[in-house]
C-alpha cells in the first residue's frame, strides 16, 4: 500500500491511499499520516489495519495534485522541530569509487594507503551484515536538519547562498515514529533526494556535516510494510526540456553492503532518538551522483528520481537563496 498527504481546499490535510497501478482513495477521518501513524504504534495495531478501520471516501486525483503543487511532504509532524532528517553513506555497492574520488589525498604516501571512505567502506562490506541476533559495524552518519527543512514533492530544493554545489542524492527513506513507550515503528521506505553540496564536502572530508546541512526531499508516496531486496529505478536532471543526466540508481540490500536493520539499530540505539512522538527520516545512502558524472545543476534544473513499486517519481526544482546579512547581536 502506497500512502500520502495533498493540501486540501481549504489548507486541510487530506491522506491518501492506494495500491500501485490504482486510484487513490482518500481515508475517512484521518487528520494526518503522522496521527494514523501514532495511532497504530500506540495500539499495537499494524497501520493497515488503522487504515482500514478507518474506511475509503472519494477518489482523489493524484497526478492533478501533484501538477497543481499541493503534495505535502508524506509525513509531517504538528512541531516541525520533533521531525529529524538523518542519513548514512557508504553503503552501498560502489558507493564507495564516487565518494574515494572525491576525497582523495594527494600525496604520494597518501596514495599506498586506504583513504578513510574506503576503510569506511570495507568495514561495511566485512561487517555491515551481521548474522541473526549479532550487531554489525557502525556506518558513517550524518545530521540534516530538521521538519524545517523537508521539502515538499515539487517544491524547490533551496540552495544557500554561500553554497558552492547543490547537487542530488537519490536514496530510499526509512519513516519512522515513536510510539510513546520509546519504540521505534518503521511505516515503511520513500524515494528521497539527500540534496547535499558535494564541491564543499571534496574539499576537506571533515566538511562533510556542512555540506548535508541542507534541505531533503521525500516522498511522494510512503511504500508501507519492508523494502524489496532489489530496488531498481531511474535518477535524472531535466534543465527546460532537455535531459542532462540520466543513470540507472540502484538500492536494497541486494545492491548494499550493509543490512537496513543494522543501520535501524546504529540509528536508534541512541536514546536522543527514541524520543515518543517524534518522527525520523532516515536516508539510506547511494551509489549515484550526476557530480561524479561532471555535472553542475543551475537554478532552475529539475530533479527527479523514480522506482516503479515507489509510486509517484520524486521532483523538485533547484532554487539559489539571496544572499543574507547574519550577525549576532549581544543582549
């Protein structure tokens, strides 16, 4: 089952279901996803069977919202400080050429030894999957902000004006709430764009956590229940009516060297993210980047990443701030 969130008329939230290939039905009664979501966690019911308990109402035309800019992020929280963007990397199976690229040394000495991704990396291919009932290696983690900075499906993708790349990261998204025990529930995976600065990141690996301090996108569908082990679909740059990139993108622990679930735990292990009520979207990594192909997105450049079993493709245009005048000021 595929979920979702339009505006409605009057600025109301309208949640939305279907299943792939049919019409989505507008779910009676249901505020949000996030409140049908803590519904079925504090209940230990499964979130289709709070949908269903619920009931179907009219019909509600997705592509026509979609064209009409009224998709909503597929969940939000009612505070937006209590929704986390996260993410990993080094993750996936050549995941780690792009990135050693990007961050190699340049030294001669450098060059006969392992550069930090690909230790990174090794470490998850060695140990990323551990067998039943044991923990596997850590991976790289990374902070992206928070609710305030989720954009919308067709919204724009706001780069800082002291940015020096705005560049895709097309991934899959776990969605996750806390019930209010401390558990965390997963409501299932989205297509997602990790929209992060790779110029600024090549510059110096330790500037890895500015370059993700940058709005995400997600959705616009929630694929409710497990991700499938082989996730294949398509990441592309459309600028005016021209195609500029276009590669296959490739996700599922079938094209990972690490286990969601061992990326679930190393992500709520910590107790700070446990927290009942809020919400997490934890991104799952790549392996494709249009940087790594030489590409510079403009203003204006459109991204769009699509899987099939995923619904609807994830766009967003790509929109430079002004730039801002920042000073702290003494009380």
């Amino acid at each position: 089952m595929l979920i979702s969130q339009i505006k409605g008329a009057n600025g109301e939230i309208i949640v939305a279901v279907r299943e792939p290939g049919a019409a989505a039905k507008a779910v009676k009664g249901a505020a949000s996803v996030y409140a049908l979501a803590m519904e079925a966690a504090d209940s230990g019911k499964s979130l289709v069977s709070v949908i269903e308990a619920h009931g179907y109402g009219e019909t509600v035309d997705l592509e026509k919202a979609y064209a009409e800019g009224r998709f909503l992020p597929p969940i939000t929280h009612p505070d937006a400080a209590h929704l986390h963007l996260t993410g990993t990397g080094l993750t996936h199976l050549g995941s780690a050429a792009t990135r050693d690229s990007m961050h190699k040394k340049t030294s001669e000495a450098a060059e006969e030894t392992l550069t930090d991704s690909m230790k990174m990396f090794k470490m998850g291919l060695e140990g990323g999957k551990p067998a039943a009932g044991q923990k596997g290696v850590q991976p790289e983690w990374f902070y992206k902000g928070n609710g305030y900075g989720a954009a919308a499906p067709g919204a724009p993708l706001v780069s800082p004006s002291f940015a020096l790349d705005g560049g895709e990261e097309p991934e899959m998204a776990g969605i996750y709430v806390i019930a209010k025990d401390g558990t965390p529930f997963r409501i299932g995976f989205a297509l997602s764009n990790e929209f992060s600065d790779h110029v600024t990141e090549r510059i110096n690996y330790l500037f890895l956590a500015h370059s993700k301090l940058r709005p995400a996108s997600f959705g616009p569908e929630i694929r409710i229940g497990v991700a499938p082990e082989d996730i294949r679909g398509t990441s592309r740059i459309k600028r005016g009516n021209q195609v500029i990139f276009e590669k296959p993108f490739l996700s599922g622990e079938a094209n990972m060297s690490h286990t969601f679930a061992n990326l679930e735990y190393h992500h709520f292990k910590y107790g700070l993210f446990r927290v009942p009520g809020d919400v997490h979207v934890h991104m799952f990594g790549t392996a494709t980047l249009s940087f790594a192909d030489g590409i510079k997105a403009e203003e204006g450049d459109v991204f769009e990443i699509e899987v099939a079993e995923f619904g609807l493709p994830l766009r967003n245009p790509l929109k430079v701030a002004a730039e801002e005048e920042i000073a702290v000021k003494q009380l």
